[in-house]
C-alpha cells in the first residue's frame, strides 16, 4: 500500500490536538509513516509540551502565525510519503478510516483525493457542511462558501466537488501539480474552496493526468469538533477574515461578476447586523472594508 503523511496545522486551541494526535498514532492495522505537527506560531508553550508528549510526532515550530494555507504547505514540504493527509486539530480518526481511505486511492489511480464522513461527537454527519458543490454567483452574493452536495448523508463513495479541508487524503503529485494551498488567503478560510476550485479548472485540462477530483468515502469517519480557530481568533476577526477571503475568492474566479457579488454582499450584512444587534458593529466594520 501506497505511504501516507499526515500534516496537522495547530494554532493555540486546547487539548483538542493531542487526541487528534492520539488517534493518528492509535489508527490500525496501520498509522501514517509520517505525522508532522506544525504549530503555527502559538506562542504559549504547547509545541514544546506536544513534543514531548508525543516523541513520534516531528513539530515543525514556527516563529510566527503565516496562515493555516503556508503552514499546511510547509507541513507538506517536510514529508515525503506519496499521500498527504491533511487534518484539522480538533479531528479524531476512528479506525480503519485511514487504511480505508488510502486503499481506496491506490484502487482508483484516476482520482485525485478522497474525504472521509466526518462526524459529530453523538456520531451524526456532518454532510451537509462538509461536502459541498463549488460557489456560484449567487452562493458568493449571499457570503456562501457552496450549497450542500446532498441532502441525505452518503452511503456510498460519491464525487463531490469541494470537500472541507479539516480531512483530505490526496496525492502529494496533485497537491504539487497545483502549488498547495495559497496563502494568500490569510489567516484561514476560502483557501480548500479555492484549491478545490483550481483542481476542478485543472481537470479540463487534457493534460492533466487525473479525471476526477474527489469522492467522499462514507465507511471512513473522523470527528470533527469544530469551531476551534475562531474560539481562539475572535468574532471580529473572524468575520473580517472570512468575507475578506470570499472577495479575494471572487477576485480571481468570478472576476467578471466581482461588482455585483459586492453589492449583494453589502446588503445581505446589512440584514446580517440588523438581525444580530450584539454584533451590529462587527458586520458594519466587515462591510466598509469590503471596499
């Protein structure tokens, strides 16, 4: 069986990693031939105790916060195993969802990734925000990152366009064919949109070696608490980052409609403020730096 890789990006949060961490060293019959921890400039003491905790875990220490996006590629750039497992901090693998996944893509050379089901912690899908078809115009207008792919969970392995990034599987050739994950979508969220985006563009290209993006693989589940980056970040900066990234996303995939999905946006967190009145400011702040 192909080698995998698993990269986990931590920026503060709680204990949340270390059973993240735990069950990747638990997984069986086999545990990633690699897992990289990189701590993304938290500054509090806690990749030094990881560390020590777990003296398997190679973590990479960065200086200073670069965004998930550039600490996930540097992740990657310390790996060498021919599959990339990339993983949110507050995820648990439960068994064998990695040797499931990681069979599954060697059995389908022409795919280019595959997401487990991810799941609450009373062990009810997550679907409806994990997989999602790519954003439209109107999706972007209204500050969506896509719609639900399905309304009911997924029984079987099924294509989807844009799974989250808190768990992917994917080949190291097609996270290098598209230069990782751009970290120009700072601190976090939009780049696994974006990155989906570009592979979708990339595969109607004749060249490019793979016909498929992604499918979902329902027989692997992970938990997913959820929830931890913006606990950690802030409302306000939350939202900054995340309608500042829906624009930037819209900038280089929707240009033509860039003016109106502004518009839009505008008055659709206008309501947002109205309706919300504790975080009327946040939305008001949010709006003007839209520009």
């Amino acid at each position: 069986m192909t080698t995998v890789a698993a990269v986990v990006v931590r920026w503060k949060g709680g204990d949340e990693v270390e059973r993240c961490l735990s069950s990747l060293l638990s997984s069986e019959p086999e545990r990633p031939a690699e897992i990289v921890l990189v701590d993304a400039g938290s500054d509090d003491g806690g990749a030094q105790r990881l560390a020590q905790t777990f003296p398997q875990v190679q973590v990479e220490a960065l200086s200073e916060n670069p965004g998930f996006a550039a600490a996930a590629n540097h992740g990657v750039s310390v790996t060498t195993a021919e599959n990339i497992f990339l993983l949110n901090p507050d995820t648990e693998v439960q068994e064998p969802a990695l040797m499931v996944l990681a069979a599954f893509l060697e059995d389908h050379p022409d795919l280019a990734g595959v997401a487990p089901l991810l799941e609450n912690i009373d062990g009810s899908s997550q679907h409806r925000w994990q997989l999602k078809d790519l954003p439209t115009r109107r999706d972007l207008s209204l500050g969506r990152s896509g719609r639900p792919a399905f309304n009911r969970c997924p029984e079987q392995p099924t294509t989807v366009a844009q799974p989250a990034a808190a768990a992917w599987l994917i080949r190291r050739t097609v996270w290098q064919a598209l230069d990782g994950l751009d970290p120009s979508f700072f601190p976090a969220w939009w780049e696994d949109v974006d990155f989906c985006a570009r592979l979708d563009n990339k595969l109607k290209d004749p060249a490019f070696p793979w016909n498929e993006a992604w499918r979902v693989v329902p027989e692997a589940r992970v938990r997913h608490i959820g929830g931890s980056s913006v606990g950690s970040l802030g409302n306000r900066a939350f939202l900054e980052a995340f309608y500042g990234n829906l624009i930037r996303f819209a900038e280089r995939h929707n240009p033509q409609e860039l003016p109106a999905i502004r518009r839009r946006l505008r008055l659709v967190l206008t309501l947002k403020g109205l309706l919300r009145p504790s975080r009327f400011g946040d939305y008001r702040r949010v709006k003007t730096r839209l520009g």
